[in-house]
C-alpha cells in the first residue's frame, strides 16, 4: 500500500485498463523506476516509508498547488475559494505590464471593484465554495457557489501566466505555529474558457510537405511550395487550410532519421525546408555560379525523384541547401534587415541561443550531446561558455538560418490568408523529441531521464509500443511555471492558423517505458491536466488559433469531454466511425461529432485508394506484418469496406457503384462533407489515387517511410504543377466546392497578440 499511496501523490499509475473489463497490474519494478526519473526513492522499504512521509507532508502543509488555474467567467477553484479568512494575496504579472498595476488591500467585508486587474486582496468573507475542477482539488463541500459566481473579494487579473502569493494568518496544522503566518507562492494560469473556433464549416489539404515537390523545389517539398499550394488551393478550390507535417528541426548528422515525428527540437523549424531562391540575399551573392551548379545539382535529385525511382534523400537535399545558405549568410545584412534580425533574436531569447550552440557543439562534436566531451554536457557549465564563445560564428550562422525559415513560415500564412483561407497553415506538433537532441540538452532538468514514451499493449499490438522520446517531468513543468511548454507553443503558433496536437492525449498522461524494459512493462504517468489545458488554451487565444487534438486510438474516459468543453477540435477518421458500444455498424453522417476535422485518412494510414481496393492488406503481407493468414484478413478487410460502400450506396453518393474506385473515392468525401464535422480534411495523395502510405508503423527498413513522392495511380511521382492541372483532382474538388461557405476573413479575438 505505500509504495501505491507514493505513486499516487507523483501521478504513477500502479495499474491500467486496456479494456473496460480488464485491469493489468504495473510491475513494481517499473514503479520504482519511474519514481527514480520523478527525483523519489522508492527502492527499500524504508526509503517508501520516509518519500511517503516526506510526500504526505508537503501536501498537508500547503495551502496552495504548484500551479493554479483560473478560467474566466468560470467558479474559481477550490484551492481558492478554500483559503483562510484574513488571508492577504498578492498577484504580479509575469510578463511586465505596461502600466503596473497598484497593489490593493481589502479591508475586512471590503469587496474589489470590478475594474481592479491585479494587487492584494484580503479573503475576510470567509472561503466561498466553488465546485471541483478537474485537476484534483478536494470536493467542495455543502453550499457551493451558483454556477459563474466568484466571491466579491476577487479580482480577476488580465489573461497571463501571474505569480501568487498567499499570506495567511496563523495556521496551525500546516507546519507552523498557531499565530505564525503562512506565506506561500504559486503559478497562476488565467486562460479564456475556449480557443478560437474555425469560423464556419471548412474543407482542406492534408500533405506532408517533403512529398510535394515542384519544378522549382530542391528534391524535397519546402516551403515555398507550402505557399504554392495555399495559394492556388485557396483561391481555385476554395480551401480553407492546408495541414502539414511537423516542421520541427531534425537531429544534425548522416544519416538523419527521416521521421519528421523524431525532431531535435519542437521549439525551432527546421532550416532544410527553406526555398533557397527566396532569401532575400540570393540575388546580391558574390558568387552566383556556386548557386547555379547547386540549383543544377538539386535539380538532378529531383529528377530522380520524379522519373527515376529514386526515394526522396533529405540528406542530400540538405548537403547542398547547406552550401548555398554558406553562402547567403556571408551577404551583408541591409540596415532594415539587420534591424529586423536584432529583433528576432530579443524575441526568441535563450530558447534560440541554446539551440544554435547546440547545432554548432553537434558539429564538432556529433549529434548526441550524451557522448560530448563532460563538460559539454550542461549548457550552463565554463566549458559550454567557452565554447559558445570559440564557435561565435557558427552559432550566429545557426540564428540566421531559424530567422529566413521563420520568416518563410510567415509568409506561407500570408499565402494562405490573402488567397482567403478561413483557417490557413495547419502546423502539426509531434509528440516529444529525439534523446540526444537540442531540446533534451537546453532543458535537461524538464526531462525524465531513462524513461520513453510510448504506447501500452491493446488489440491491435499486443507488445505495446516504444518511440524513443523521453518525456516531459510533470513535476519540473509545474515548478518552472510551465515555460519550456509555454515556450513551444508560442513559436509554433506564431505563424498558424490552426495547430494539429499529435497524441493529443499526451496532455493529460503518456505511457512511460524504463529504459531497458519491453513497452509492456511501462506506466501512465499524469500531468496536472487542467494546467495544460490552461496554457494550450491562453497560447492559442494570443495567437488568434485553432487547436485540433489528434484523439485516435485508446483513450482515457473523460479526455474527449474536457478538450471539447475548451473548444479543442478532435480527429474522426472514416473507417473508425462506428457504433462500437452497440450494433458495431458505420455511423450515419448525422451521429458525428461537430467538433472535429474529419477526414479519410492519414499519414499512418492507408491511403482511401488502397483501402478500397484492399491493396493496403496485400503490402502489409508482403513485408510479413501480417498476424493471421493472409484469407483471414482479406475476408475482414472486404467485410468492412463492403458495409461502408452500401452506405455509401444506400444514402445515394455512389451513383456509379462500388466497382469504381474513383467514384467511390468521390463517394467516401461527399459522405465527410454530409456530417457535422467544422472541417474536412483530403488527404492529398487521395486527389490522384495514390496507393502508397507515406508511413506504415511497425516497419524501419522494409519500408520507405516519410521518403516517398505524391504519385499518381500507376505510381508515378506528381509536381505540384501536374496536381494542379489533374482531371481526377478537379474531378474530386467539384464534389466539396458546393459545401464551401462564403469566406470570412479570420480575425483574432480582443486581447491577442499582434503578428
């Protein structure tokens, strides 16, 4: 039972259920070794007993969590409305205000006027109830306040991230004397109830963006084809987003694990996505012909890409974007330019700096900080000082290239925008990152050590899963105020319309694996939910964004609720909408969820061409994935496309009958647009009939995942330009064109930070 009740103060679960009917005991040994990642001693009896003590003492003591949440227009939270009377709070801003806020002190049944943001308020009325929230506050008791009602000695400070302090009278019981007082602080998240919602029912592209090359592209999509497809999707197909892929910057070094899901950092775009040629310094290099043999060179590994057979090679993609922006970083800056990159790096701080000496320190020294020379391993240390101070020039190179790419990013929503999309670029934000990367080297102490996330063991793999990306330490983000997640998403949502959350479960707990140990022997492991929650949703009002969680796959009961009441869109794939709890049938357009992006598939699934004709099943058995007799699954896989075809069918959106595959592939989309849903996504390769799966989980070398060109039916690799121009493509867009409301230009809500 101790080491149970110690696990559960730190957020370890000791048990989980795959099923509803089905509980699975964690291995103690997996406990104690997911305790140790937390900084707690689990591994003797007597360590149990003093961590418990230790553990039970802090919680009994405190009058206050290490973060609270405040969600305007909302009951504040019990840990709140619970405080002693004659208890004095003190809250500043975190991010100085433009004009400082006059402290204030309530006297005894003294109320706060409503215009007050911010002071010192005096709780003389005696605690006011309010209900629980969600992030495990003690029950209120009897005589809670009326819905929305807060207690007149509140004043509700701006939206931001505050610090609060608490000075209660004495408190006998938490660990002082009866007439001592109690001084305490905390992290107080104010947030808005709900991020900002599309602004009407939308369809869009989903692609991943290496796969689309054009003619102008370097072997890889980039991002000047990013704003390409915004552009002529927006105003010729009236979409109203584009989703890409995770743009995060990869793990310096050859080969570079091609898994845009696996990045150095989450926090800085990668610099290979760039469109060289538009650099504002291209034109004004001092030696053009270098450029022009790298612009030949990159357009023979397009050619093979695209005629030849050959997979997209990001390596070599990047050897020679490298050389080229060699080049253009050693233009002189304009006064206007050097200004705006001064700029730059005021705003990006710290977080920039570590990660360009990261990048310089990985080439010398490799790209796992892990096996750096000692003194190299702390990013703090008189060694790294030194060293950013020998490698001054790579570490500006390395600022210069996070600038020219953000500023490409920026001028992809641009793209978007003036073409009229309602939403615009869709950023994807993968679930964690590389061990040995920038990240894990700049926030050491946020990480947990030895540990990896992943995936426990259900129906569909009964070995569970291991992704090889240390996670986050609760407890370190809720100490730090939660800046490194603040962090995050303020970069990435600086130039989105809308952010796609991988896993977005993720936000309230991840399954950890112990290093050394299979997936099946790992844990859930909590965070403070409505923490996260608070920040995601603050973030995402600054920036005027929408927040669409990816939600597939086992999740934990409750999760959809609380994302949905903070306005988080969910995903709904096509071939899992069924009535699971009942007859297992497809659901009629009319039973989904509003408050979603629904779509046909994804970049882990197969493509709805191969769904169809069940080619999917025939590739996963020809590289041995298959787990019964290749009869067994054809004969499933043909039963469940066949229920979805007579839908189809039976509600009149295949006219042409299930023998054609385009018709049908028509057919599943008019069946996406006839639901709720705010959005509908295509997956891009669907608008030629690709029959590939541009990822296919489960395999490393046997398949050629995230390296694979957008190809037509017959295989053959597509340009943007040939997209554009495709029959079968506009064929398919006539189809969602009628759905399309008349657009609005989106707007960010009052109180947002400008772009």
């Amino acid at each position: 039972m101790g080491l149970s009740r110690l696990a559960a103060l730190h957020g370890v679960a000791t048990s989980f259920s795959p099923s509803a009917d089905v509980t699975v005991p964690v291995p103690e040994g997996t406990v104690v070794a997911v305790l140790a990642a937390l900084g707690v001693d689990a591994t003797t009896p007597d360590a149990v007993r003093e961590a418990l003590a230790a553990a039970e003492s802090a919680a009994g003591s405190r009058l206050l969590p290490a973060t609270l949440v405040v969600w305007t227009g909302e009951p504040l939270p019990p840990a709140l409305t619970a405080l002693p009377p004659g208890t004095e709070l003190t809250i500043r801003p975190e991010e100085p205000a433009a004009v400082p806020p006059a402290p204030m002190r309530v006297p005894a049944g003294g109320t706060v006027p409503a215009e007050s943001r911010a002071g010192a308020v005096r709780a003389a009325e005696g605690p006011a109830e309010a209900p629980a929230g969600p992030s495990g506050d003690a029950p209120a008791p009897s005589g809670a306040l009326p819905p929305r009602a807060v207690p007149g000695w509140w004043a509700e400070p701006p939206l931001g991230v505050h610090r609060l302090t608490v000075r209660a009278p004495g408190a006998e019981g938490r660990g002082a004397g009866p007439d001592a007082p109690v001084r305490e602080t905390c992290t107080l998240v104010v947030a808005p109830a709900r991020v900002p919602q599309p602004p009407g029912r939308s369809h869009g592209f989903l692609v991943q963006l290496y796969s689309l090359l054009s003619a102008r592209s370097w072997g890889m999509g980039d991002l000047g084809d990013l704003a390409d497809l915004a552009s002529w999707s927006g105003r010729c197909l009236g979409a109203g987003f584009v989703q890409v892929n995770p743009l995060h910057a990869a793990v310096l070094g050859t080969p570079t694990d091609p898994s845009p899901y696996r990045p150095s950092s989450r926090r800085f775009p990668d610099p290979v996505h760039l469109r060289i040629e538009s650099v504002p310094e291209y034109g004004h290099a001092s030696d053009p012909a270098a450029l022009d043999d790298l612009r030949r060179r990159a357009g023979e590994l397009s050619e093979a890409v695209l005629n030849k057979g050959a997979l997209i090679d990001r390596d070599a993609v990047w050897a020679l974007k490298r050389q080229a922006l060699d080049i253009l970083v050693g233009v002189p800056l304009t006064p206007g330019r050097r200004a705006a990159y001064c700029d730059f790096l005021a705003q990006q701080g710290q977080a920039l700096e570590d990660h360009a000496l990261w990048c310089a320190l990985a080439e010398v020294h490799g790209s796992d900080w892990h096996t750096w020379p000692p003194g190299l391993r702390d990013p703090r240390s008189k060694e790294t000082a030194r060293a950013r101070a020998e490698l001054l020039d790579r570490v500006d190179h390395h600022c210069r290239l996070a600038w020219l790419t953000d500023a490409q990013l920026a001028a992809a929503q641009r793209a978007a925008e003036d073409a009229g999309m309602a939403v615009g670029i869709v950023h994807d934000l993968a679930v964690g990152v590389h061990p040995g990367g920038a990240d894990t080297w700049a926030q050491q102490d946020a990480f947990a050590h030895g540990m990896s996330v992943g995936a426990p063991p259900d129906a569909f793999n009964a070995r569970g899963q291991d992704w090889g990306l240390p996670p986050w330490r609760p407890d370190a983000l809720a100490a730090s105020g939660y800046a490194p997640y603040r962090g995050l998403l303020r970069g990435l949502l600086a130039h989105a319309g809308a952010l796609r959350i991988d896993h977005v479960m993720g936000l309230f707990r991840l399954w950890w694996v112990p290093e050394g140990r299979p997936p099946t022997e790992g844990t859930y492991v909590s965070h403070d939910a409505e923490a996260m929650l608070a920040v995601l949703v603050l973030e995402a009002h600054r920036a005027g964004t929408v927040v669409i969680g990816e939600d597939l796959g086992t999740v934990e009961p409750g999760v959809r609720e609380a994302l949905a009441r903070r306005g988080v869109l969910g995903t709904s794939v096509l071939w899992f909408e069924r009535d699971w709890s009942g007859t297992g049938r497809p659901l009629a357009p009319e039973e989904w969820r509003e408050d979603c992006l629904a779509t046909a598939t994804t970049h882990d699934l197969p493509s709805t061409a191969a769904r169809l004709t069940g080619d999917h099943v025939t590739l996963r058995h020809r590289l041995g994935l298959l787990t019964r007799p290749l009869d067994e699954e054809r004969t499933e896989d043909g039963t469940d496309t066949a229920e979805w075809l007579g839908l189809l069918s039976r509600l009149g959106m295949l006219p042409e009958g299930g023998d054609d595959e385009e018709a049908a592939v028509r057919a599943v989309h008019r069946f996406l647009l006839r639901t709720p849903a705010r959005m509908a996504g295509v997956w891009l390769p669907d608008t030629i009939g690709d029959r590939r799966p541009q990822n296919l989980p489960g395999t490393w070398d046997e398949y050629p995942n995230w390296r694979l060109p957008i190809a037509d039916a017959a295989g053959h690799p597509v340009t943007l330009e040939e997209l554009a121009a495709s029959p079968r493509l506009h064929r398919l867009m006539d189809v969602l064109r009628p759905r399309q409301e008349p657009l609005r230009t989106r707007t960010a809500p009052p109180g947002a930070r400008p772009s």
